[in-house]
C-alpha cells in the first residue's frame, strides 16, 4: 500500500458532490436528520453485472458477498477485514444473558406482534411485505423531491409540482395500503420484549443464521443475503431517481457533516491520492514534477494500479472547464434473514467470561451531526446499497476530454467521483448547439457507488442493573 498524501476531503468539488448527494438522501448529518444515518461512497463504484441467474447458487453468493461488507465510519467506503456476519455469529456464540423473563402478558402482547409481522415459516406477513413495498415507492419520490428542491436551492429550476404530487401520494399510500402505523408499533413492540425473552431469543436467532447459512459445491459457506428489490429487478427501469451536479450546485450546495467522518486506513488508496513510483509515468502525469499534489483535482481520477493501487487526477487547470454529471439513482434495501438489528442496540447481553469475543469492541458509538467517529470491529451497518446508471459527464474543456482519453486508451479506470467512465461519445446537436460539449459515460452495467448505513451506539453496552450469571 501507498502512503496517503491528501484527503478526498480536501478536494472541494468532491466534497460538494458528496453533499449534494447526501441532500438528496436525507442524510447529510444536520440538524433535523438522523445523526446516525451515514453516507459512504465507494471510490471507484463496483459494476454490477445484469442478467446473472438469480436461483443459482453462484449468484446468490455473489450479491450476499456484494452486500454483506462490513466497512468503517467513514464518508469514503472502506472495507473492514471480516464480514457483517461474522462479527454477529461471534455474538451468537459469545454471548452471555441476564436472569429474566418475560411475565404472560408480555409474551402475548410479543407473540402477537410477531405473528403480525411475519408467516409461520419466517417470512414476512402480507402486511408487513406491503409495507416494504410502499416504503421503496416513498423512498424513491422523496429522493426525487429533494434532488429538485436541492438543485432549486443551488440556482436550478423550480421543482416541478408532478414531483410533490408524487411524493404526497407515496406518502399516503404507505400510511393507508403500507399498514405504516401499525407495522411501526409492531416493530417496537418486538424491538422492546423480544430480549427480555433470553433463552427462546437467541435460540430462535441461532436457528435463523443456521437456516441462512448456505454452502457452494466447492466448499465455500456463506450467509444468503437478500434485498428490496430483489437483484433481477435492479436493472429495470421503475423507481431510478434523475441526479445532477453542476456548476451552481459546486458553487452553492451547503457542505454536508457526513464529510467529517474519516475514520479510515491511513494507507488506504481510496482515501486520497497515493504518490507515484519512482520511474513510473511521464512527466505530464507525474503530480510532482507538475506542481505538486495539491495541484490536483481529485474529483477526477485515474486508476495507476500497475504496481500498487496508486491514483492520479489531472491538473486542476485541465479541470477548470464547466463539467455537468447526469445520472440516475436507486436505493436497494439491504435484508439479512438471519440478522436482529436489534441485537447491536441492546443492553440485555455482554460477553461471557470464556468467549473468544471477550473484550472486543463492537462499537464504540457516534454520530455524523456531532462529527463523532464510532470505532470497533462493526461500527455502522450498511442498510442501503445505491445504484447508478445512465452516467455521463459533459465538460466544454478540450484539456479534459483528451486528458480522459488518453487514460482510456491506455486501460485505465477514470472515475468522476465515484462514478466510474469508460467511453467517449460525440455530443448530440443539442449539445453542440448549447456548448463545444464532449461527454465521458458510463455505458452497461449500473455501478454499486455508495451505502447509507446506521452508526451504531456503544456495543457491547450491558445493564448491569440486572442479575447476571457471572
């Protein structure tokens, strides 16, 4: 690995990018948000591939993987050495429990909620499967609604009145078709008795994460990891979400808090710009010898990963021409059958005495709005993956159009954010009408460019209050 010279952070188109984004979202880590809610980009985005057969074993494990990452807090993605389910099987088997139960009333009041929520088999309920569905159609006109009232906000049009109508529609259809209301109080109901039930709790969660544990012919086991949409319905072409950023949005977009979560490798590459090898390059790529790293755009960026993962990003005088980004967005749900979130919240465990968990951290807790980094081997959990497509860039600067080409040609992945580019095309006569424009795109497969995850509070965080065993 590289030693880190410069932070994205320190790229101020990046960061505005990031914020824009993260408006979009709702969650930008202000006040009136959640302070748990965390948006990473991954740099560069990870192609998804379409077409692949969702009942094959082999694709199962592909997307479980694709999803299952566990990451640090961190505005930038970056992976943690184990999986999501790792760290919570080391739960499973390490745990130790309070001497409590529930009193009859309490386990009715929790059976009942349970059976409202989901089938004798473990699914999810008719109810509570409508719920989700309403819940990706709201998501989905809320993201629509605030990427136009972000973009009014930074100089653009008005937000068209179809947009508000939308989201007010998918706002009342969840309350009266997604059982919204009823759901929530099942859902807390469940949050709130469930643990105070040790021995049937974890043993019902033992027999989950074993029912979800599933083993390819060549040996490898892995945990099925699912979403909402499914991954066969990733790629059409309901409920993508038009993206922007341009010039106003650059010069306007109010910075988002989620930028001062940089709780990362320090070697990592994907944190900033990683410096050339000695012998490597030309001198019109080598930032040293042309003014120096911080002379340099990160937004955009190559891939130099010949003898390590090293990028580079043009000049910032050859990136100074207006550059627009156009693409389209969709929020995939992440579901983990075997997994109670509620586990990383609760106080009703510690670690027992003879566990190969004692001591561990999982979380030490924190919050975007107050700028506070958890650390731990799980710190936040990714519940939403982000696709883009129909990706291109429009820049009216012959010196980045060349300087793109050029890297092309030579093999390389560009990236514009997190958004990775991998051809050239002739702009339309629109374009050419408007401005000398040239466009850099991302064709075929959308790209997997960010999740939005839940910081966790302090874990373990037990209540020693209660009666314990030891």
């Amino acid at each position: 690995m590289f030693e880190s010279h410069q932070s994205l952070e320190d790229d101020a188109e990046l960061v505005q990018l990031y914020s824009k984004m993260a408006q979009t979202l709702a969650v930008s880590g202000v006040v009136g948000q959640n302070p748990s809610a965390l948006l990473s980009i991954q740099i560069p985005g990870v192609i998804v591939p379409p077409g692949l057969d969702p009942k094959d074993p082999e694709t199962e494990y592909y997307v479980s993987n694709l999803l299952n990452a566990a990451v640090e807090c961190n505005y930038v993605v970056t992976p943690k050495a184990g999986l999501t389910s790792d760290v919570y099987k080391l739960i499973l088997d390490g745990k130790e429990t309070p001497l409590i139960e529930l009193s009859p009333h309490e386990k009715e009041k929790l059976r009942e909620a349970e059976n409202y929520l989901f089938e004798p088999g473990g699914g999810f309920s008719p109810a509570f499967q409508a719920y989700l569905d309403c819940a990706e159609i709201f998501y989905a006109a809320q993201d629509e609604l605030f990427t136009a009232e972000t973009t009014h906000e930074n100089g653009g049009p008005d937000v068209p009145p179809a947009i508000r109508k939308r989201y007010d529609e998918a706002k009342a259809l969840w309350l009266q078709r997604g059982n919204k209301e009823k759901v929530d109080e099942a859902l807390a109901t469940v949050r709130q008795l469930q643990g105070r039930d040790p021995y049937v709790y974890w043993q019902g969660l033992a027999d989950r994460f074993a029912r979800s544990t599933l083993r390819l012919k060549n040996g490898s086991e892995f945990q099925r990891v699912d979403s909402l949409p499914r991954y066969q319905e990733w790629f059409k072409d309901e409920l993508w979400t038009p993206f922007s950023f341009d010039e106003n949005d650059y010069n306007r977009q109010r910075r988002s808090g989620g930028t001062g979560m940089t709780g990362r490798c320090a070697c990592c590459h994907c944190c900033g710009p990683a410096p050339l090898l000695e012998g490597t390059g030309t001198a019109d790529d080598d930032p040293v010898s042309s003014g120096g790293w911080r002379d340099q755009s990160w937004i955009l960026a190559a891939n130099h990963g010949a003898r390590g993962p090293a990028e580079r990003g043009p000049r910032r005088s050859v990136a100074t021409g207006h550059m627009t980004l156009t693409c389209s967005i969709k929020r995939v749900t992440i579901l983990r059958p075997w997994m109670d979130v509620s586990v990383f919240h609760s106080r009703l465990w510690k670690w027992s005495p003879h566990s190969i968990g004692r001591g561990i951290v999982i979380s030490t807790g924190g919050s975007v709005a107050g700028n506070q980094i958890a650390t731990g081997v799980l710190p936040v959990l990714p519940t939403t993956a982000l696709l883009a497509k129909d990706i291109e860039l429009t820049t009216t600067s012959q010196e980045t159009l060349d300087w793109i080409r050029t890297h092309l040609e030579a093999g390389r992945k560009v990236r514009y954010g997190p958004f990775l580019l991998d051809k050239i095309r002739s702009p339309h006569a629109r374009e050419r009408t408007d401005s000398p424009a040239i466009v850099g795109a991302a064709s075929g497969a959308p790209e997997l460019f960010g999740f939005i995850s839940t910081i966790f509070g302090k874990c373990p965080n037990p209540d020693m209050s209660l009666p314990w065993p030891s």
